[in-house]
C-alpha cells in the first residue's frame, strides 16, 4: 500500500511540473511577439467573422505564431465574439495580449492624398509621394523603384516597349490618389501604372501617326507637356514636332531635329531647379548639353519621356492636327501660353520679331 501511495505521489508531482512547464510555456508564448519587426501592417476583420477566421489570418500576416493558441486565449478571456468589425493597424513586434486588446477597438486607416501635376519629372514625382506621410515610403525609396523598370514590366502591358535598363519616366500618371498610409512604394507604383493602363487605352485605338510605339508616343506626349500651356496647342504642336521628323522635311530641320527646349532643361535639371530657364544660355551652351535628350542637336526622338504627360497631351501625341503644315511655333505677345505657328523658317523669323519687339 506504501508502495502504492508512493507511485501515486510521484505520477501526480510529475503531472503537477509537466502542467507547470506547459503553463510556463503558454506563457511565454502570449508575452513574446511574433517578430521584433514594427512596420506597421493593415488587418481588416470583416464583420461577422469567426475568432478561428481572424486567428488563421493573423498568423498568415506573421502577426501571431499559434493561431489555435490565440483562439484558446480569446475564449478563456470571454472575448469571441467581442472584437470588432473594422480596419486595423497592427505590428508583428506585437504580443497576443497586445493584438486582442487592439481588436477591441476598431480604428479606420488612415488614408493620404496624393496629387501629382502634369509635367512632373520622376524625382519631382519622388518628392510628392515621399512627403506625403506613407509609413513605409520614403523619397529614396521612392526614386529607386521609379528608375527599376524590370520591377513592374509584367504586370503592365504598356510598358513592353520601353527599352531594358530604362526608368519609368512618363507613365506615372498624373492624377490625385487616395492611398492607405500602410501602403508600400509596390503599391503606390501599381496604382500610377494602372491608372495609365486605364487612360492610354482610351486612346490606343485612335493613334494617327504611322509606324511608332507607345514609348515613342508616350516620349513625344511628355515634350508636348512641357511645351504646351494651353490644351487648345496641344494638337499644333504635336503636329509641328511630327512635322519635323518626316523625311521630306530633312532638310528644313538639320536632318530631323525637335530643337525642343525642354528636352536641354532636363539634361540640365537639378534638385535646386528640375526646369531650369535656357534664357541666360548662350546658343553655345544650350548645344553643348550633353547627351542623347538634346534634341537641339540630336535628330530624332530622345531615347525616352521627359515628363509625366497628361491625357490630354497623350492624345495631342497620337492624334496631331492633320491639317497643320507647321513646322515651327513661336510665343505670341498679348497672350500668356499662346503661340503663333509657321509653315516656313522665314515665317518664323517674322513671329520671332515680333515677340522680341513686344518683350523689350
């Protein structure tokens, strides 16, 4: 019988340490977070949802470890039931303990705006969304995933055509969004190419001008961006720059060169001053820019945009007046943005009297 009590004794101690060192354990497992990570994660808890629903999502977001440990928690605690419907915050450096309390009092993430001008240069770009008060996205961080073309290309179609190595220049489209502050720079980028997947393909089926592809339309609609003040010019200008790269008009352009002035601003742009006036340049100067972007002295299009066109210049782009036989435009006086446009070099000498006379 002694022998009997004994064993009972000791099968009960040890059940007794066993339960103390699962207790120890769970624990240790409630206090300690699933990471030392703190970024800060969006978790949407549907209403009606389960505990068991919301436990299976919180550890496939690496939030918690033990899904069915979190569950056992909740019920020994009387709270299923009780978390609440709604958009959350929440860090992976956070404990179980720290989780049900937060799911208790639902809060909406915060959303920020963003609004992007027509004309913008990817760094401007950079700069608008880095400021913006994204939690996870910074300028540098932005910068570096508008120069990585390859991060983005297959999920966007249009982005076929431009060229390995390039940035994504000129398909950020310009626009206002709403963003969660949650967002990541992968977020933030797909919903500018999407919205210029949405508004390009309004005008693909329109395009009039022969033999070119979107980057070449997308590159030619961003030096109109630049040129252009007035919607009204859109569709002249795009017509004299297509002008001059025709073959017949050769020899009217040095052999088929925009001479476009924005194209030298963004050579010469820097952080003190992205578009930088070309007016205290000599001629010299302003040819000596260096690189393939000069197009005062190269012929042909650049090798890619140089802004962020608007839709209105992407349609002056595919669609020049077809009637225009201009080859030149000129600032007009009277008129702030206005231009007077030229058939003839000879023509154009006259407009550009006439401008100098009316800014002395």
């Amino acid at each position: 019988m002694f022998r009997f009590f004994r064993a009972m004794f000791m099968v009960i101690a040890f059940l007794a340490v066993v339960a103390t060192g699962a207790v120890m354990l769970l624990s240790s497992e409630i206090r300690r977070p699933a990471s030392t990570d703190d970024t800060p994660l969006e978790f949407v808890v549907e209403q009606g949802e389960t505990t068991t629903s919301i436990a299976t999502r919180l550890a496939e977001q690496k939030l918690i470890r033990q899904p069915l440990l979190f569950v056992l928690l909740v019920r020994m605690q009387e709270l299923d039931g009780k978390m609440q419907a709604g958009n959350y915050l929440l860090r992976q450096n956070m404990t179980m303990g720290e989780i049900m309390i937060a799911l208790q009092q639902a809060r909406v993430v915060k959303e920020v705006q963003i609004t992007i001008i027509e004309g913008m240069r990817i760094e401007q770009i950079a700069t608008v969304i880095g400021n913006a008060g994204l939690l996870n996205v910074d300028e540098a961080t932005a910068l570096e995933a508008f120069r990585d073309v390859e991060r983005f290309r297959s999920g966007h179609v249009y982005l076929s055509d431009v060229p390995e190595g390039a940035s994504l220049e000129g398909y950020l489209f310009p626009d206002t969004y709403r963003l969660n502050e949650t967002a990541t720079i992968t977020d933030v980028v797909d919903t500018l190419l999407t919205q210029f997947d949405t508004q390009y393909a309004t005008i693909e089926r329109v395009v009039q001008v022969s033999d070119v592809n979107v980057h070449q339309i997308v590159t030619m609609a961003s030096i109109i961006q630049r040129e252009a003040t007035r919607q009204d010019e859109m569709a002249l200008i795009s017509a004299v720059f297509w002008n001059r790269l025709k073959p017949e008009n050769i020899g009217e352009t040095g052999g088929g060169k925009l001479q476009s002035d924005p194209t030298v601003q963004y050579i010469l742009g820097t952080a003190e001053n992205w578009w930088p006036k070309l007016d205290n340049l000599t001629i010299e100067q302003i040819n000596a820019a260096p690189g393939p972007y000069n197009t005062r002295v190269q012929t042909g299009l650049p090798p890619g945009p140089i802004s962020a066109p608007g839709l209105a210049a992407l349609r002056a782009a595919a669609r020049p007046d077809a009637t225009a036989n201009y080859m030149y435009f000129v600032a007009a006086c009277g008129e702030p943005g206005k231009h007077n446009f030229a058939a003839t070099y000879a023509e154009f000498l006259v407009f550009e009297q006439e401008y100098l006379n009316c800014a002395q």
